[in-house]
C-alpha cells in the first residue's frame, strides 16, 4: 500500500535541476537550507521526501521570473528546464488539507535557486483520499434533484450582477424558471449586499422556486452564493435547506479550504465551488499551479461542482485547457472512489459554443451556463434557453448548426444577434 503523495512540477533554473529537486524535497519535508543536529540520518530516512524523477527540457536563454537570490550570487544563465516528481511521506501530513496544500505549494514558490516553478499534477493513495470528504451529490446527486436524467444541465447567472433587490432578484427568478432553466446561480460579486442582504434574497426567491415546483413538479436548481466568513455560511446554509434550496456557492479561493471542508460537514446541500481568481496560479506557465492538482485539492474538501470556464468565451484560458480541465473534473482521483465532480462550463457561453462542448467533453455530464448567452437573446431568456436547447440537440444529432437554425427561430436569432456582438 502506498504511504506517500506524489507530485509533478515544472522547474527552470540555472542550476543543474536534480541539485534543485534535492533542495525541493529537503525544504518541504524534514530539511533547511544546512543540515541540523536532529536531523538523523534516521529522521531523513522516515520523513524526507524523495525525488523519484527528472525529465529535462529544453533550455531557456532568459529567465522566465526574477530571483534576488541568483543576482546576489551572481549567477545567470542559460536556465534549465525540468519536469519533477517529488515523493511526499503521507506521515509528515496526516488528513490535513491546509497543510497538505502548504507542503506541495508552499515555499517551493519562493526558492532563490528557481526562476521557474508550477505545481503541475497530484497523484494520492487510495487509502489517504478515503479519509477526506467526498462529493456529497457530484453528478448523480445534481441530476436527481433537477430531474435532468440525459444532456447538460442548462444553468443561468443572475444578471445585472449586482444591484437589484430581493424582489427585483426573485422576479427575475420567477421569469428564469418559466424560461425553463434547469440551474440559476448567484454572480461571485453577489453575496450579502447592503440593497439585497443573502436572508431577505433567499426567501424571496424561494417563494418563487417553490411556486414554480409546486405547479409543474420542475426543482430548479438555486446556487446561493453565501461566501462569508465561516460561521455566516453556515447560517446562511441552514437557511437555504429551510426554504427548500438544494445548493449553495462559494468563492472557494477566498474562502480557504479549512472553511470549505467544514461548510461540507454542516451542510448536506449541493456545494458549489467558484474558482474566481484562480487566474492568478495559472496564467504564467512557468508560476503557479495547472488545474489537475488545483481540483484534486479542493475535491478533497467535498466540492460537487468546479468551474472550467467555457470553451470559445471571455477569459484568457485557452480551449485546450479548458477541456482538459473538465476531463479532470470526471476523473476519480483514486480507481476506488467514485468522486467525479460536475464541470461548470461558463463565461460568455451560448447557443453557438455548444456544439464544440459537446464535441470536447467525453459525456453530457456538465453544468452549460449561459448569463448573456440566456438573458440577452433579443427575443427574452425563454428563448435564449432553447436556443441552447436546440443548438445541443443539433450537436447530438450531427446536423449542421445553421441548417438546423432554420425552422428554429429561437436559435437563428441567437446566430444572428450573438455572433455580431463577437
């Protein structure tokens, strides 16, 4: 049985990269820049990390970031690239996220010798991903309580992000859920705002969700977005399961993994996760984290949804990354777990940037969020919404998006009006 946690990294240096790795390990296990006097070679042996491989790449003749370090010791370059794997003792951390986390991405960031380095991949035992959270829903569990048994879960976000009232929000609600939505979130920016506080919000739009429910047997699902500090998520939790919610969000960044783990304790509701501002760790390739070990991280907190981003949309993410994003979402982490989380496609997503989703992802297993995409089709959100609807449906049957527009007015205006504002 493996006892240790592995982990692939990207490093420049102008240093020979397996000096560095050493380093690597040393820092973020048992060791310091000098050896100690309690560091035994028995102490070494149980706790240090190991480097298991080194894979060099290509040199670069600049440094891709500044080191303080290397300028003092006069060192420059050609600086050499290197894909590492580092073997973490699962002892030195126990079941303690933060601290896993801080071991795998802490310091390693800030080591003179490197002008380069990306967390890259995580790879865990089976026996340690068993003692964290699970998805308490994922896929299955977002699809029983929409009723959604085949295809995406067509989603919306609330818009204006902000500004409007409780009420104003709540009709807007009610108008989204006779649109035939399937999923209605709250935007990141909107959690407890002074002209629509979260309590105020939530009855008000539950009234009309459980209106809605109670006259078509349709369960809309509502991600309230209740980031806080930890005590009012939890409130604000409970007060969703109260009046009937089935789902709360969380701007998982700002939050923390500590708060996220507890939150998934308190609550049995579907836990949403916005990655916003995970641009910061991702944008450089040569800084920062790729999205497989930023998600392996925060599944273990229990999350059932992730945003991807969306293919084709507003944000600097590039097609490739996003697919693959959702790819690692609907891969256990371990072959004993079923823990799949349900990718959140969205960021200027509509009924044109269907068909290369559904080209992209393996299954339909997805939350396909449409804000504009819904709420500014020319002819109101009900038809933006089939117009998302018939433009999947095309994909599926492998017929041409334009001719399918045809007999279809709800889509041929969404062609006409979107693809001009692009």
């Amino acid at each position: 049985m493996s006892t240790s946690i592995e982990a692939d990294y990207l490093i420049e240096t102008p240093l020979d990269p397996a000096r560095v790795a050493d380093v690597m390990a040393g820092e973020q296990s048992s060791g310091t820049f000098v050896r100690v006097h309690n560091e035994t070679d028995a102490l070494r042996a149980r706790s240090r990390a190991s480097v298991l491989r080194i894979d060099e790449r290509e040199a670069a003749q600049q440094p891709s970031l500044a080191s303080a370090w290397l300028a003092r010791e006069k060192i420059g370059g050609p600086y050499r690239r290197a894909r590492v794997t580092l073997s973490f003792p699962v002892a030195n951390i126990d079941a303690n996220l933060p601290t896993l986390a801080a071991t795998v991405a802490g310091n390693l960031y800030d080591l003179g010798e490197t002008t380069g380095m990306r967390l890259v991949a995580l790879r865990l035992p089976a026996a340690y991903r068993a003692r964290f959270e699970l998805p308490r829903h994922g896929v299955r569990g977002t699809r029983a309580l929409t009723g959604v048994a085949r295809g995406p879960v067509i989603g919306t976000i609330v818009k204006p992000n902000v500004g409007m009232d409780a009420m104003e929000t709540a009709a807007l609600v009610r108008d989204l859920c006779e649109a035939g939505v399937d999923f209605i979130k709250d935007d990141e920016v909107c959690a407890n705002p002074a002209h629509a506080p979260i309590e105020a919000r939530v009855r008000a739009v539950m009234t009309e969700v459980r209106r809605y429910r109670e006259r078509t047997g349709r369960n809309v699902m509502i991600a309230f977005n209740i980031t806080d500090e930890l005590d009012a998520m939890r409130r604000h939790a409970d007060l969703v399961e109260r009046e009937g919610g089935a789902c709360v969000m969380a701007s998982i960044n700002w939050c923390g993994f500590s708060a996220l783990q507890t939150l998934r304790r308190a609550t049995p509701l579907v836990l949403h996760a916005h990655r916003n501002g995970y641009g910061m760790m991702s944008r450089d390739p040569a800084l920062g984290m790729s999205f497989q070990a930023y998600q392996t991280l925060w599944r273990l907190a229990g999350v059932d949804h992730m945003h991807v981003h969306g293919l084709g949309g507003k944000f600097a993410q590039s097609d490739a990354e996003v697919i693959e994003s959702a790819r690692d979402c609907a891969t256990p982490l371990t072959d004993a777990f079923d823990d799949a989380v349900m990718p959140a496609f969205s960021s200027g997503q509509w009924a044109g940037t269907a068909r290369a989703t559904h080209e992209a992802v393996p299954s339909a297993d997805l939350l396909f969020m449409c804000g504009g995409g819904i709420l500014a089709h020319p002819d109101g959100a009900a038809a933006g919404v089939t117009s998302v609807r018939e433009a999947w449906a095309a994909s599926e049957a492998g017929v041409d998006l334009e001719t399918h527009a045809h007999e279809r007015p709800a889509l041929r205006r969404a062609l006409q009006f979107f693809a001009a504002k692009r």
